[in-house]
C-alpha cells in the first residue's frame, strides 16, 4: 500500500497511539500499515507471537515509524491487563482501539460442540469486550479522548445460518457499541463500528470458503457493484474513524459492502443446498488450517 491509495493528507494521526487486535495479518495488517503510514504509533496484537514480530518489522521497513508487537490471549482479562499496563508504560495511554481479532469458521450448528462454540464467542465477544473495557476505564480515570471501532458484519442486522457463534457473538459488539456511545460518549469516548462484505484474506477463505479457497470470491455476480472489496478501502473508513475529523461519529456501524446486504442479504443462505460430503470436506479442511494456526501461537 502506498500513500496513493489513501485519502487522507500524510501526518492525519500525528501523535495517536493505536492498538490493533488480530494486527498480524489480513485486515488488521492493512489497517494497522495505514495508521503507520499516516503518524500513528501502532501496536498489534494476537496469539501468534513470531507472525507479530514479522508483520511489525516488515511495516517499520517500509514505513518507518514505530510498530510494537504485543503477543496476548484476549480470552484472558488479566493478559489484557498486563499487555495494557506494557503498552501505557511504553509511551503514554493509547488514542484508539480497534478490536479486529476474530474467529470464524463454516459449520451446521448441530454440528457444533459447546467448545467450538467458545473458539469463537470467548474472542469475539468476550475478548473484545474485555479488551474495551480495560482501555476504557484507563481513558475515563485519565479523562482522556479516544475511539473505538469494531470490525463486525452486515451480519448483525439479519442473522446467518452456518455462523452463528459469529453471528451471535457480532451481534453482541454491535450492542456494546450502540450502548457504549451513550454511556462514554459525555466522556470523550467514541464508539463505532465497520461491517465489511467480502475482503479476501487467507484465514478468511481457509475456513469460511474452504472448499474453494482462493477462488472462493471469483464470481461476485450478485454484488450491486461486482467485486470484492479493495484492502485500502476498508483502511480509509477505519482511519476516518479513528481520527480526530469523525470526532461528532458515534454509535455508528458502516457496512462497506459494496450493496451486498441490501441485495443478497449478505450471508451464507446459499450453504443450505450442502449435504453431509460437502460439510465433511469442509471441516476436514478448517481442521488443518487450525492445526497450522496453533503450531504458531506463543500465547
């Protein structure tokens, strides 16, 4: 990514101090490359410790600038204490939050285990909460400004078959962003949110298009617009909220997604026509790509 490819004037984010959950990899690396190029101090944050200090080196290389790796379970309310209590002491409180890390994965729901289940609820919905609350309440004790934003999708708005811990637990941030606007608001603590349609990433095929991996996204016929979504399009909409400019934004989730929620509903409706071969080979191959994840992490 080059500074062509965003909309903003270089020095936007001079002086703020962004974290960036799941910051390693797919969106969260393309927004946390934005941040960077644009001022920002920027720390990212996951389970996979070595795939952090790659990603950081390789921005700072081509960026300058300061990227800090910061390996962390948000699963864990006191790891989050301690990454936090690292990241204030490495430079002051943090400007901005974005609770990017996910987990996902295609499956008929009477095929899921309680502990399928909370492989994804225990990240998405109880980690990024947690995470927001640690960094809230050091905001409000400062009485300093910040912003939030989520990466959900459209998905809160109507449901999806085969997803529902994701949808469920999505569901749930986009209620503690509404809710939270209010509540911090008076604070100086803005919360909002994004709900990308298709960005491709490698995670994201593995394991919701498994089948078809990097060809999951090459018909794209029912999209208003006919594409996938562009990386530095979904960073531009993160950094207009996160910077000062979107300062009376709050309590909003933006769908980037091309129209396809208002078309299509956006979801995976159309995995009803599988039978139990094309589920099999499905969790076949989320099995490996787990096993790859997990060969990775150092916490």
């Amino acid at each position: 990514m080059t500074l062509d490819d965003l909309m903003f004037k270089p020095g936007l984010l001079d002086g703020q101090r962004i974290l960036i959950t799941g910051g390693g990899t797919g969106l969260g690396k393309v927004m946390a490359e934005a941040c960077l190029m644009l001022g920002a101090e920027v720390y990212i944050l996951g389970r996979r410790g070595g795939v952090l200090e790659e990603t950081a080196a390789e921005l700072m290389k081509a960026h300058g600038g300061k990227v800090g790796a910061v390996p962390c379970d948000i699963r864990a309310p006191e790891a989050i204490a301690e990454a936090l209590d690292a990241i204030w002491a490495d430079g002051g409180a943090l400007t901005g939050l974005v609770n990017n890390a996910a987990g996902n994965f295609i499956s008929r729901t009477e095929d899921l285990s309680p502990r399928g289940f909370d492989a994804i609820a225990n990240i998405v919905f109880r980690g990024s909460f947690l995470m927001t609350l640690d960094c809230g309440k050091r905001w409000i004790a400062e009485g300093r400004k910040a912003s939030v934003v989520s990466i959900l999708t459209t998905w809160v708005w109507n449901g999806s078959p085969f997803v529902v811990p994701s949808a469920m637990s999505k569901a749930g941030l986009n209620a503690m962003t509404q809710s939270l606007a209010v509540e911090w608001g008076g604070k100086g603590v803005r919360l909002n949110a994004i709900a990308p349609g298709p960005f491709p990433t490698e995670g994201m095929s593995a394991r919701l298009n498994p089948d078809r991996k990097g060809e999951a996204y090459s018909d794209m016929s029912a999209n208003p617009l006919g594409r996938v979504g562009r990386m530095p399009e979904l960073a531009n909409l993160a950094v207009y909220l996160l910077s000062p400019g979107a300062e009376y934004v709050n309590g909003q989730t933006i769908a980037i997604d091309g129209g396809a929620y208002q078309a299509t509903g956006g979801n995976f409706s159309a995995l009803r026509a599988w039978g139990d071969e094309e589920w099999e080979r499905a969790r076949a191959a989320i099995r490996g790509t787990n096993d790859k994840d997990r060969a990775q992490r150092t916490v």
